[in-house]
C-alpha cells in the first residue's frame, strides 16, 4: 500500500471507530460490559488506531510545502496555538459537556469566559491546533492529517450535543441555548456581550503556560521550533 494510501486508511478507522463506539454501539455495549468495561475498550481500540495513524504518518517520505511559510504564518500560527490552548485549560473546570457528577449544575451557570465564547471549548482548542500545523506544515500528510482531527473534533461535538439533550434533557438543551457552537457566535449576532468571553485566570494563566512548554518541547524533542522560541534565543 502507497504511503499516503494507508496515511488515509488509519486515519478512517480512527474516526470510524472512534464515532462508531461513541453513539451507534455504546448503549449497547456498555450494557453488556458495563460502563468500566466499556470504557477499558473504548480506549484500547482509540489508542490502538491513534497509534497506527502516527506511525502512517511517520512513515510518509519528505513532501515539498504547498505553500512559502515565513514568519507571519509561524506568528498566525503561534496565536492560533495559543487561542487554543486557552480554551483547552479553560474547558477543564465547569464544563457541562465532561462526564462529572456537577455537570447539571454547571449547565445552570451563566456562561462565562471560554464557554461565552462556545460551549465545546476543548474540542475547538483541538481544531485550531490542527489549521495551526497546517498553515505552517502545508504538506498532503500534514492536511489529511489536520483535518482527521477536525472531522472528529467538530463532528464529535455536533454528537455531544445529541447525547447530552438527550442524558440531561431541559438543563443541557438550556445550556445550548445560551451558548453558541461556533465562537463568538452569539457575540457578532448580538446575543450576548463581548466582556463576557474575557477568559477566567485558569484559563488564561494556564492556557499561556501551556502554550510556552508544548512549543518549547517542541523544538526540544526534534521538532521544528515553534512559537515564541523562533525568536527567541
């Protein structure tokens, strides 16, 4: 099988299975084994073919770039990876959407910094990592690659929706109803105001010391020298 052939093939049992064990078959399953058992092979199988996609995706030969990458991409993409980082580690704390035993109680809050910005806050995060690596790794491994994980990022969180309605009925569907699914929706529709989407210390915080030691690591593991590094030094 041509490299780029089996790049593709992993990538589609990644989000086959991925989506296939999240709705279709979980009740099911998790029926027969229990939710403990049913989770230990929800995350054999997700490790298991997230492996077979680093390794297709290592395996690719060297690619020309589709595009010239100077530094105002390496600076858009930089924001973009700080952005999502931002919402990753404010998504860790009240958030509705993570299976916790509070998660009622959180959908009756008033959204605030990254959930006024969009209730799935995380699985935005992922998204923007990934157009961040495609803007300054513009190669045909890199886009399938890119846009796997933002299929399943975006798709995943349209299922989440379905599911939660349907878990925790008025109080997610009024939670959905505050918040918006593409950021700053509501912001630019008039339906809520700006202020509210100023991130809380956490998010903000933790988002920025998140964002200096992944792109730290990776110039530090190999990789090519990402963020701030690239000028700094």
């Amino acid at each position: 099988m041509q490299p780029i052939s089996l790049l593709i093939t992993t990538c589609v049992l990644f989000v086959g299975s991925h989506l296939i064990l999240s709705h279709p078959l979980r009740d099911g399953l998790a029926g027969r084994m229990g939710e403990r058992g049913f989770q230990i092979v929800y995350s054999v199988v997700a490790i298991a073919t997230f492996i077979m996609v680093v390794q297709a995706w290592r395996g690719m030969p060297p690619e020309p770039p589709i595009w010239a990458v100077g530094d105002g991409l390496w600076g858009l993409a930089s924001l973009l990876v700080l952005f999502a980082s931002i919402l990753f580690m404010g998504s860790l704390i009240g958030n509705p959407a993570l299976p916790a035993p509070n998660a009622a109680r959180d959908a009756a809050a008033a959204p605030r910094g990254v959930f006024a910005i969009t209730r799935h806050p995380m699985m935005w995060g992922f998204t923007l990592w990934a157009v961040a690596h495609v803007v300054v790794m513009p190669t045909a491994a890199q886009i399938i690659l890119s846009a796997t994980i933002i299929f399943l990022a975006l798709v995943g969180s349209a299922g989440q929706d379905v599911k939660k309605a349907r878990l925790m009925g008025d109080s997610w569907r009024g939670w959905a109803a505050r918040t918006s699914f593409v950021p700053f929706a509501r912001q630019v529709g008039g339906g809520a105001p700006w202020g509210d989407t100023i991130p809380r210390p956490h998010a903000l915080f933790g988002g920025i010391m998140l964002w200096l030691v992944a792109t730290w690591a990776h110039g530090a593991l190999g990789y090519m020298i990402a963020g701030i590094w690239r000028w700094v030094g």
